[in-house]
C-alpha cells in the first residue's frame, strides 16, 4: 500500500492548508504522522493533541524523541501530558535539563506495564500562555 505523508496529503487538500489544530489517534502510528507534518506544524503552529502509546514499535523511543526534537525546532516550548483517563498530569518544558531523562524512564516504564498511555498536548508558545491563564491558574 502506498504511503502518504501528512504534508504531501496537505498539499493536495489546500482547504486543510491554514489549519490550526492537529488531532492524531491512530494506534501506534501518531508519531510516525507528526514526523511527516513537520511543514505544516512549522507553518501553521497549531494546537497539535496526539496519543503517546508504543504498540509495539521497537522504534517508540527513538521516534518519541525525535518528535520532541521537531516540536522544539518548530519553536514549541513546553506540552501538556495527560493519562488515559484523562487526568492533567503536568506541564513539561522541553528544554528542561532533567527532560530527557525523565521521559526516558517514563516511556520505559509504559512500555513494560502497558497498562497506560499518555495523550499529549501541544500548544505555540503564546497560545500556552494563554492556556495556563485560562485553565491552570488558582480559581477564585
């Protein structure tokens, strides 16, 4: 079967073309299409939710990072990470020094429980902010 990437497939969809808002939840394959939109996120920074699950893939870490790579290249900052159920479980800077690390474990843990996997959300810097103020800020 032939493959498309998400930016070749954009290219033939012009409506698509000034999107600000990627959604990806297709079992395994969310970090390979991230991987193949970096025209689009690059162009348009949009809001960008995907699943974070390995599925299998012995390549999961490897592709989790270089999505990582792409987002901080494309000028994204930080993202917002979310269980399966849903549950906010932070905000996590990408140029944090720990960050690597940390992910690391945490994706090797997932893979060796595969009991859970993680949504994650990223938003361009301003629209972060705009987030943080709307959503995480105490409320009176």
């Amino acid at each position: 079967m032939k493959q498309y990437t998400l930016d070749e497939i954009i290219t033939t969809l012009p409506e698509f073309n000034q999107a600000n808002v990627l959604k990806i939840d297709t079992d395994g394959y969310d970090l390979k299409i991230l991987l193949g939109a970096r025209s689009f996120i690059e162009r348009n920074q949009p809001a960008v939710l995907f699943e974070c699950d390995a599925f299998s893939n012995d390549q999961y870490l490897e592709e989790f990072f270089s999505c990582i790579s792409l987002f901080r290249e494309c000028g994204y900052r930080s993202f917002l990470l979310y269980d399966n159920c849903g549950y906010f479980m932070g905000e996590y800077v990408l140029s944090d020094p720990g960050f690597e690390q940390f992910f690391s474990n945490l994706l090797k843990w997932q893979m060796n429980t595969r009991t859970i996997y993680f949504d994650i959300l990223f938003f361009p810097p301003e629209k972060m902010e705009i987030f943080r103020l709307e959503n995480l800020a105490p409320r009176q």
